[in-house]
C-alpha cells in the first residue's frame, strides 16, 4: 500500500506526547506529501520503537527532533535526541536482539533489547537503511532511508495496473 510519511509521523508523536510529558517534540519537513510503499502498520511500529528510545533514553524536557528530508528516490526520516549517547563500541551491536548497553546510565531504565532489532527487520523488509550517530553524553540520531514513490512512480504504477500491464497484482487491505 502507498503510506503517506507525515501524517504517520504526527499521529506516534502525538500519542507519544501524551506518554512522555515533559520532552518537546519538533516535525521539521519540506513536504507534506512523501509517500512509500509498504506496510502502514510497520511503519508506524518503526517510528514508534525510535521516537519511544529517543524520549526513554533522554533526560525529561529534552527535545526530540523528527526530520524529513527527499532527496531524489529517497526520503530520509532523521530522529534525533539530546540523550545520554552510545558509546562508540556499542553502535554494531544495537540492532542485535536482547542486545543492551551496559552501564550506569543503563541500568536505571528498563527494556529487554528488542525494539532495535525490529526496527531493522522492517527497514529491510521496506528496502531501507539505517543508520546511527551518536556522541556520548550528548545525544544520538537515528536516520532511515525508504524508497520514494513520486508523484510519478504512483501514477505510473497505478496506470499500469489499470492497463493490466503489471504481473503483480497489488492487494489493497481496504
Ligand atoms: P525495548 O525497546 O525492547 O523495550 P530497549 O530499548 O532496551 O528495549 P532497543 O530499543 O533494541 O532495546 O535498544 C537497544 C539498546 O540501544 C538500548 O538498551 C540502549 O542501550 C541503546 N539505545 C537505543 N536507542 C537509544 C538512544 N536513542 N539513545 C541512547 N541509547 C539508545
Ligand atoms: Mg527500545
């Protein structure tokens, strides 16, 4: 299904928000209308497992920053926090299931070290990449590519499949 970025952002901050309480939260994007295409549900649990460790691993009143940014096929979706950091040794383990950072920063916040590996299972069902920059003690930034579907991209597949063009046959879960 075509999943339009910004309206997907908005809706996990919003309900973010309301969990967090005290950190602020800023959308910064050139358009409106980014749209990919993938799985609605997964995207949402993608940007969820991000925004939640941005808030969780950052100290109340912090500012998490949701960037969006198109740039020729690709739209880069960067989450960024004013958190406690990952130490540089860390960064190649996170996405490895159970994997936690082990320090005493860490061990007063909870969680069981599944939420990155998730977020990597659906980047790459979603042909996208990950990546990670982080300043210990500072904060980190967590930045997905996924393909983008242009204006044209979508008219032309939605053309082809009416001119029966189209071998794969897209089903619509609605
Ligand atoms: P879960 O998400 O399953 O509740 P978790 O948050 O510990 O638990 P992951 O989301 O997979 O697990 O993250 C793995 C580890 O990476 C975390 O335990 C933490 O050490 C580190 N980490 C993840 N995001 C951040 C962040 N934004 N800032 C600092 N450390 C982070
Ligand atoms: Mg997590």
């Amino acid at each position: 299904n075509y999943v339009d970025l910004v309206p997907i952002l908005k809706q996990v901050v919003n309900v973010q928000q309301i969990n967090a309480g005290k950190h602020t939260f800023d959308i910064i994007t050139s358009s409106e209308n980014l749209v990919v295409f993938g799985d609605e549900d997964k995207l949402i649990q993608l940007f969820n497992n991000l925004i939640h460790n941005a808030v969780k691993y950052s100290p109340d009143g912090g500012n998490v920053q949701i960037k969006v940014l198109a740039e020729h096929d690709k739209v880069y979706i960067a989450i960024k926090d004013e958190g406690i950091g990952i130490p540089e040794e860390a960064i190649n383990k996170l996405f490895t299931k159970f994997y936690r950072v082990d320090n005493s920063d860490m061990r007063k916040i909870g969680g069981t070290g599944l939420g990155l590996s998730i977020v990597k299972e659906i980047v790459k069902s979603h042909q996208g990449e990950i990546k990670v920059d982080s300043e210990w003690k500072k904060g980190s930034t967590f930045t997905i590519s996924l393909p983008l579907m242009t204006t044209h991209s979508v008219e032309q597949l939605d053309q082809e499949k009416e001119e029966g063009k189209r071998s794969i046959i897209i089903i619509e879960d609605d």
